[in-house]
C-alpha cells in the first residue's frame, strides 16, 4: 500500500444523515435464475430497458457452457415476466467469459458488453450481439483485451458511447503498469473496431489503481469514473480525463478518498458516477465511512473553483442495525433530486437493500431503505444485488441479485411504489 500523502483539492464538512425505514408497494421477483441447466446464473450487473419495455443483462456464469449469458426479461402480457437466454458464452475457445457489466443499446438495436475472462488472450473482449432477422442474435467479438504488450485485462463494467458511435470503458488490471487501463473503442470503417488505450493507471505515485467501475461523459466530453485503489493514501481516486483536442485525453484526479487524518471518509469505491443537473457527482463506496467497521458511504463531489472540487459524505452505512452496508453499485436520479441505490449487504437479515436518499431540505440528507431483501423458508425473493437501479416511465425500480431465488442463483427484481 502507498503511504499517506497530502490531499488533493478541497476537503467538506462530513455530514450526518437519519436512517428512516420505508416500504414502497411491494417487491416482486420477475425471474428466477438457474431454473434450468442452460439458463443463466448468477447476475451481478444493472439492466438495461428496451422501448418496447424489454429488460437485457447478463448473467456470470451458467448457460451451456457454465460461463456466462446474456439474457433478456419480457412481459408476456398477463401480469407476468417470461425469460430468454439470447447467448450464452464460451461457443468457441476464444469467445469471452464471465461477464461481470451490463449492456448498451445502439440506434439499431444492436447491444455492446464486456466479459471479465476469456477472449484469445485470456483477458476478457468487447463483443456486440445484433439480432439476426430469424429471432436470435449473432454475437460477435470486437477486441480481445491483452492481445498486445501494455493493452488492458480483465473489464469488470460495461462502456458508454459517444455520438460517433466510439465506445469507452475501463480494465481493472493490465496497462503498462498492470493497474488498470481507460481504453477507447472506435469503428474502423470495415465492419470492425480498432481500440485504442487513453489511459494507464499508476504513471505517478497518486494515481489511482484498478478500475472497476464504468464512466460517465459530461456535457464537455469529457470523461469521470473511479479507482477501487490507488491515490495519495491507497484508498481509490475519483478521475477525470479531459479531451485535449488532439485525440487524446488528459487525467487528473479529483479526489483521493480516505485521505490521511479523515475518519470519516468512504473508501474503495466500486461503482460509476452519476451527475446531477446542476453538475455534482454522487456515488458509493464500498466500504469506509465515520463507523467503526467501515460499511461504505454515498458521496457527492462539487465543483469548488477553477479545477477544484469539494467532497462530501452524505451518507455512512451502519456495520449493525436494518442499514444496508457494502454498496457495490452506481446510484440513479430521479426527476426530484433524490438518488436510489442497493447496498450488498445489510437490510433485517444480511441479504442486502434498496434505498432512497432524499434531500432534507437543511444541506444534508435523509436515507430510507425501500426495500430489504429476504430469503426465507417459502419466500423466493433475491439477496445480494451488487448491480444498480433502472427506472421505467412509470418509476418502478428494477435490478439483479447475484444469490437467491427459488434456486439460489440469483432473480431479477421489480420495486413498485
């Protein structure tokens, strides 16, 4: 681990926030993971939602070779949810394996992932799944990470796309360093993609190190996202990468978390970002905070001069009690402000939340739990999201478990209000 080293930017006051314990309507289990020997198992991702209100996501393993799905959620129009694997990885010996990230939609509906393993290197792919005209889908792998010496392995989230249509992500290892890379997918004109890596991680000694989650444009271009390690005490960085107008992007770290002398701040953030209108970011970490244990936080970063930005905890998770603890996922927003998200553990018996955090209107703010998850003798419910939130135009909540179920092997979820 690196020593202690000053921090960076300016630092906030830790706020407190109440822990209120709130039901919504109700939560419903729409599938059942690993109701058969090809189906899916084990989703540890968010969703995404077609026009038509289709669900898509992946699954880790399972599936006919046991290492991984992509799987979609339909509502078959009688109150009820029917499941397709569309692909299931491992077809071939280079195919990619394991994918641990959600999806994207194009315009023409084709859909872009990432697998943690597998892939001619072994160091996971880009692949597209397009639909074929006869009901299926026809996957294909866009690029095999670790193929070339310094390029990045192992991509534990998924990409976002420009409007040119170039795809951007992150590995959590390989690089020059062999800590993580930010990498750049563009079209080549021929059908295919060439990648290209933006950035290493670790070129200087507060660098961040290991990036597991997904980025995030702004309106600028340019891109944010976050290191589980790394920076001035070791404890994860929020990063920034600024187009230079050459091609190239620039990174500078925003935050340090857990810097020297501040209890109270979160550390190892495993999620993405997200901004709210007024150009704050929010996120989560995996664990720190003000208790003693270190059960993760939520916390915003805000802009606080030319270059600068303010961190403040909103929220610390509770090691004991109905809080949730250990969020391992990206937080959404709602029309209103308030922010939603799931804790993977935590909750009345251990199995994890969902929960809303509200302005209270006084600079802090409140938490509620919306839901906590339970397995229980005769209940099929779903434990341990470690994916994020979706909203449909209606705002019910949907995502994934990765335990649970009638078959232990995860659900797919709905939060109704």
């Amino acid at each position: 681990m690196q020593g202690y080293r000053c921090s960076i930017g300016v630092r906030a006051i830790f706020t407190v926030t109440l822990l209120v314990t709130s039901s919504w309507a109700g939560e419903k289990v729409l599938h059942n993971f690993g109701l058969s020997n090809t189906d899916g198992q084990t989703p540890v991702a968010s969703l995404v939602m077609d026009s038509a209100g289709n669900l898509y996501g992946t699954t880790m393993i399972g599936g006919s070779k046991n290492v991984g799905t992509v799987f979609e959620t339909s509502p078959n129009g009688s109150g009820g949810w029917t499941s397709a694997v569309l692909y299931s990885f491992g077809q071939t010996g280079t195919d990619g394996q394991n994918p641990e990230a959600g999806l994207i939609f194009d315009s023409a509906g084709n859909l872009y992932g990432t697998t943690y393993a597998g892939g001619s290197a072994s160091g996971g792919t880009v692949f597209e799944l397009s639909p074929n005209g006869s009901g299926g889908w026809t996957e294909k792998v866009l690029h095999n990470f670790g193929i070339s010496t310094g390029d990045g392995q192992n991509p534990q989230a998924g990409l976002v796309a420009d409007s040119a249509g170039n795809l951007y992500g992150t590995t959590a290892n390989g690089g020059t360093q062999s800590e993580g890379t930010v990498f750049e997918m563009s079209p080549n004109g021929s059908g295919g993609y060439t990648e290209k890596v933006l950035h290493h991680f670790f070129l200087t000694t507060d660098d961040g190190e290991n990036p597991e989650a997904g980025l995030i444009f702004d309106s600028a271009g340019n891109l944010y996202g976050t290191t589980f390690a790394g920076g001035s005490a070791g404890h994860g960085t929020v990063f920034e990468l600024v187009a230079n107008g050459s091609g190239g992007f620039t990174e500078k770290v925003l935050h340090n978390f857990f810097v020297h002398g501040d209890a109270n701040d979160g550390s190892n953030p495993q999620a993405a970002l997200v901004f709210d209108t007024a150009g704050n970011l929010y996120g989560t970490t995996k664990t720190g905070g003000s208790e003693f244990f270190g059960a993760g936080a939520v916390f915003e970063l805000t802009p606080s001069g030319p270059g600068a930005w303010s961190e403040k905890v909103l929220h610390t998770f509770a090691f004991s009690g109905p809080d949730g603890k250990n969020p391992e996922s990206a937080l959404i927003l709602d029309s209103a402000g308030n922010l939603y998200g799931t804790a993977y553990k935590g909750g009345t018996t251990d199995e994890g939340i969902v929960f809303k955090m509200t302005p209270n209107g006084s600079g802090g703010w409140t938490e509620s739990v919306i839901h906590n998850f339970q397995v229980v003798s005769g209940n099929n419910d779903g434990a341990n999201p470690q994916g994020g939130l979706i909203f449909d135009t209606a705002g019910n909540l949907y995502g994934t478990t990765d335990k649970g179920g009638n078959h232990s092997a995860g659900a797919v979820f709905e939060v109704t209000p």
